[in-house]
C-alpha cells in the first residue's frame, strides 16, 4: 500500500478493473473509491441505452 487511498475493484463479468489514485490522507474524502464505482456503473448503463 501506498501514500494515501488507493480503492480498486474488479468486475470478471463485465471484463472491467477500476483504480483510483488519490492524493487524499488524512481528509473527510473517504466514500471516493464508491462513488467512482457507482459513477463507473452508471455511464455504463447510459452508453448502453444510447446504442440502437
């Protein structure tokens, strides 16, 4: 582990691997890694309702 939040995850279905680095210690900052994950899910979903 590194200096600071280091979040990552892996979704082996949807062939997807999310990281984040972040320059945050030490900060009120702590829910970053989810709201990434959530935000990631969620322009998944709009780029697939946008194909025909």
């Amino acid at each position: 582990m590194g200096w600071g939040v280091q979040p990552y995850w892996a979704d082996p279905m949807e062939g997807l691997i999310g990281q984040i680095y972040t320059n945050l210690y030490n900060t009120r900052q702590r829910d970053l890694g989810a709201r990434f994950l959530v935000l990631t899910y969620a322009a998944l979903e709009v780029t697939a309702a946008d194909i025909p």
